[in-house]
C-alpha cells in the first residue's frame, strides 16, 4: 500500500527543463544547466561592465622583449623614490628559454583586451615585445599621468629550483605614494584572492609570508600615485612553475584572475 500511495499521487516527470507534477496538475518550468550557466555568465559580465565603465586601468608588463640588447640603456641609474637602482633589467627565462618578458607581455594582452570588452580604458606602460624600456619611473610615471583607477605590474620569479608560487608585492609609505598604501594593501589581498579562486598557482612556498611581501625598494611602487601592487606570478626557475607559466592557457586564468581582482576593488567589496 505505501508503494502504491507514493506511486501516482506524487509522481512527476522531467522532460526538456520543465517538470510536470500529476498531484497539482500543473508545469513547471526548470531551467537546465546551460541555461543557468549562461544566464550566470551574463550576470557577471554586466557585474564587471558596470563596475570598469568609465574606469582608467594601468597595466604594467614587466621589462621588454630586446633589453638584453641594450646594456648601456638599462642600466643607468635612475632614483627610485627612496635610492638609485637600474633604469630596468632584462627579466629572467624558464630553462628552455621562455622570457618573462614574453609572458608578462601577453598576460597584459589577455588582461587588457578583457578590460577593454567590459569597458574600462586601458594604459599599457608598453605597447609591444619587441623594444628596449621603458625605464621603471617613467612606467610609473606613464600610469600616474594617465590618472589610472588601479594599476597592476606583472613579473615573474627566479628563485631556487625547488620554489613555487605566486606573491603579491606591496608598497610602502616614502611620500608620493602615502595616500594610496591602504588601498594598495587592500588591492593586493583582493589579487591575492583572485589568484587562488581563479587559477592552479600555488601561493609561494619560498619568497614572503603566505603570498605576500612589502617592499620600499622598487619605482613602481615607490613613485605610484594610484592603489597598485606588483605580482610575481610564479617561479620560472621551477620545473612546475615554468610549464604553467609559458602555457596559454595559465596566461589567460591569471589575466582572467587580475580583472576579477580588479573588478571586486574598485566595486568596494
């Protein structure tokens, strides 16, 4: 009897998204999971249209694709804000020879053209691969004249061999960028953050404290007028670390990563 009683009364029937019930003689429509995946889809994107419309993004890919080229260029001295140090370096390269300065170039590439689509003006510190400098205070001052929202300069690492993970580097106060070190420690936990969620890369194992690290030693952060952090995205000097880091696809997560982190800053959240 209990089989019998549960059998007709109740029994419903799934077909193409809706759901009939016999009991209450009526559909229901239930949205399949494609559907819902676009509609979240959607969401998000008018999430990030309304929150980078208008918006001033400055990106920063770390070195440049022919500054072994040219020494005597890179390494005259430039002040930094707190010493003097190198107008800027050559970058370091995974072991079968993919350069940072490639990988930063493209994941800014990634992470600009995302932007863009979603509304938010871009400020590129270089616009290709293929040159020498720009001199790590005039990138910094190319972002400050732009009257960028947010900035984001992007590296990579070359620690020991048995290193790995991301950290995320934070200024400290010396006096042109007093007024954005709370807002600049808050975009990095939000960087931070989105790495984790959004990509495979581990948080380092070797440089800073739990994917962080503050640091008075660098122009970028030093001379920066906006919130902005410096990420080093991994260890080129790691087998493991190296593979991600030269794929595509690891490019586009972690450019995908920055704007989420971007996006969840100048939200609020």
């Amino acid at each position: 009897m209990e089989g019998s009683g549960r059998g007709r009364a109740s029994r419903t029937k799934r077909t193409l998204g809706v759901l009939f019930c016999a009991a209450a003689g009526v559909a229901l429509i239930i949205p399949s999971a494609g559907a819902m995946a676009s509609h979240q889809a959607k969401g998000a994107t008018t999430v990030a249209s309304a929150t980078l419309k208008g918006k001033i993004i400055g990106i920063d890919p770390g070195h440049n694709g022919r500054n072994w080229t040219d020494p005597s260029f890179i390494n005259r001295k430039i002040w930094n804000g707190r010493e003097w140090e190198n107008c800027d370096t050559t970058g370091t390269q995974t072991a079968k020879g993919y350069t940072e300065a490639r990988f930063t170039f493209n994941v800014a590439t990634y992470l600009a053209a995302d932007l863009r689509r979603d509304g938010a003006k871009v400020v590129l510190t270089r616009k290709s691969n293929r040159g020498v400098g720009p001199c790590v205070d005039r990138r910094a001052r190319i972002l400050n004249r732009a009257h960028a929202n947010v900035s984001i300069d992007i590296h990579a690492d070359y620690g020991p061999s048995t290193g790995r993970g991301f950290t995320v580097l934070q200024p400290v106060a010396d006096g042109p960028n007093n007024k954005v070190i709370k807002p600049s420690v808050r975009f990095g936990h939000d960087v931070h953050l989105a790495m984790r969620r959004h990509t495979r890369i581990m948080i380092s194992n070797y440089y800073g404290h739990d994917g962080y690290i503050f640091r008075n030693d660098l122009a970028g952060l030093n001379l920066t007028r906006m919130p902005k952090v410096l990420i080093e995205c991994g260890n080129m000097h790691n087998r493991t670390d190296a593979r991600m880091l030269s794929s595509e696809a690891v490019q586009r997560a972690i450019a995908k990563a920055l704007e989420a982190a971007i996006i969840r800053f100048l939200g609020g959240h």
